[in-house]
C-alpha cells in the first residue's frame, strides 16, 4: 500500500526550497500557462524571489526530525501497516521518500514481490493539481518497470467517516474550549480556470452554481467538493462557519473569498475569537502551520481580534490512523493475498 503526497524539500536551506519549488511549479497541473511562459515564471520570477522567503517559512515549522509532512506521513504509514498487517509505505511525487524507493521498499517487504498495490493519495477533495499530479507521478515510475503491478486507487475521501469524525471531534473541542465566535475552514485555493477545464459550465466564483450545491456534488469540481465538506461539518459542529480559500500565486482569478481578507475583516465585523482548520490536508505543514498559524494569526491579531486557535490536521492521530485503516481494509478482504502490497 502506497501513501501519496506532493512532497517537501530536503531542508529550510535556499538552495534546497529553491530546487523543490522549481520542480513543483515545473508541473504543468500546477502551473497550467502554456510551457514557454510557464518555464520564464518559475526561473526567471518565482524561484529566484520566492526562494529566500519560502526557506524562512520552512525553517519556523522545521523539526528535528524533518519536514512535518514527511513525518507525519511515515507515521501514518507505521501505523497502517500495525493495524492492516499489509506493507504500507509513504512516498512523495517531489523530494524524499521518492516514489521509487517507496516502491522497491514495498517490493522487498512484499512476499511475492509488488504484485498488487493500492495506492492513497492523501487529499480529501480531488484536484488535478493535487491528485491527479501525484496519480500520474506513480503511474509514470510504474511504465518503467517491468513488473508492472495492477493499481487500485483510493478515490477522494471528503464525505468518509474516517476524515470527517476526527475533523469534528478537533472542531467541537477548539469551539467549546475558546469560546470562539466562528468557525473558519480554509482550504487551498486553486485558480478559477483549473475548474472551468473540466466543467466549463462552471463558475466557481457564482454562490449560486448549480453543480456545487447539488446533493451529489461533481466527482472532479474540487470547489463543489469543498464547499459539500464544509456542509457535512456544519451539520455536525453547528455555529457559525464559514469558507474561504488560501494560498494565492499570481494574478489570475482564484477561489475565494480568500482566506487572508477574511481575517483581516473579521474583527471589523465583531469577530474576536475565530477556530480556523484547514480540511484539505490530513497532515500539518507549511500551508497550515506557517501560513494559517503564523501568519494567518499575525494578521487577525494586527487587525483587532483577541484569539485564533488553529485545528491541528489529522496527522497520524489514532482516531485517523484507526478510521483510515477501517476504510482500507474492505480493499484487502477478499481481493487477493493480504500481502501482496
């Protein structure tokens, strides 16, 4: 069993962040601008400037151990195999674990060699730039082989007990403890064209788009699925909650409202104490530790508020890491030998 996720750099050092965001932003499910002008935007402007900023945000999150992504994901691992007894490995699209020594770890912890693999992208909400990029990172390392394994993908997670309970339980825990006046939930934003090139009868930007509040929201309209989650844990926590979208680059139009404007608007609209989560990660890492954490609570407190209190994501906390196993296993039973992958 294969855990995918984007990836971090080996290190807060610039030369290092500068070479993962160069790789990152390379992609052109990231960066969807023809190649030319994608290739003059991320050389020429975003990594040469972006570098030194970006290493100082992942210098204040840094742990002893590494990245909080790639910890937490290698946890999440250790705890998946204990309680599925399948190997379970974590690999990254960029930097390491790379994908390639996560599948010959699979192969060699495997009895029979890698001759079925499940594969988890850990996104709850499905996005090219998030889950189709790292699908297609696998499936390029696997046409190279020639052992090629069957493949089955754990679809997108959002509506499933395992993700949301855990969320909830954090939710209703931060709100009665702080008193908090509402409820933010963040999640990372995406420019508005990524969605119309799939569904171009999509406005993303409309409160009143159709696909987005129907009951059953579009399988790949990542703002319809946002917005179906943040239903679901409305219903459950109650109060006031609220949408708003995060990590903006560039000029192009972006879902929104965005996530900054919104707590610098806040307390001028009476807001003192805000609970902010951000439920399109399951691990914490610069978008939620630095950018909501820090700079997020920087710019409500500078704006008037008294409080924000950040959600931690679900890391590798038992109630996931035993609700995420519980998910999985029905893929085991009855499909084939238990370890195989």
């Amino acid at each position: 069993m294969l855990l995918l996720n984007v990836g971090s750099p080996d290190s807060p050092a610039v030369a290092d962040v500068r070479r993962y965001l160069r790789q990152f932003l390379s992609d052109p499910r990231v960066i969807d601008q023809p190649a030319w002008l994608r290739w003059l935007l991320v050389n020429l402007v975003i990594a040469p400037f972006r570098a030194p900023k970006s290493a100082a945000a992942y210098a204040s999150i840094w742990t002893p151990e590494g990245s909080p992504l790639v910890v937490h994901g290698a946890a999440l691992a250790v705890g998946l195999e204990a309680r599925l007894g399948v190997p379970v490995r974590s690999g990254m699209a960029l930097g390491r674990p790379s994908l390639d020594d996560a599948l010959t770890a699979l192969g060699a912890a495997c009895r029979r060699g890698l001759e079925r693999l499940i594969v988890v992208p850990l996104f709850p909400q499905y996005a090219s730039a998030t889950t189709g990029s790292v699908l297609e990172a696998v499936y390029s390392r696997l046409a190279e082989r020639q052992d090629v394994p069957s493949v089955e993908v754990v679809p997108a997670f959002w509506a499933e007990s395992a993700y949301l309970d855990p969320l909830v339980a954090g939710l209703r825990e931060a709100v009665a403890r702080t008193n908090a006046d509402r409820v933010i939930l963040s999640f990372h934003g995406l420019p508005e064209r990524q969605i119309r090139k799939m569904y171009p009868d999509c406005l993303p930007a409309a409160d009143s788009c159709g696909a987005c509040a129907a009951p059953e929201p579009r399988p790949y309209c990542y703002r319809a699925l946002c917005l179906a989650t943040a239903k679901k844990l409305e219903a459950s926590i109650g109060g006031q909650v609220e949408v708003a979208f995060q990590s903006r680059l560039g000029r192009d139009r972006w879902l929104g409202p965005a996530t900054a404007d919104r707590l610098a608007a806040l307390p001028r609209e009476g807001v003192r104490r805000v609970v902010l989560a951000a439920p399109s990660f399951v691990a914490d890492c610069l978008e939620t530790l630095e950018e909501l954490g820090h700079e997020g609570r920087r710019i409500f407190t500078e704006a008037g508020g008294e409080h924000l209190e950040l959600v931690p994501c679900h890391n590798a906390g038992s109630a996931w890491v035993d609700g995420l196993a519980g998910l999985l296993s029905s893929r085991l039973t009855g499909t084939g030998p238990p370890r195989t992958g």
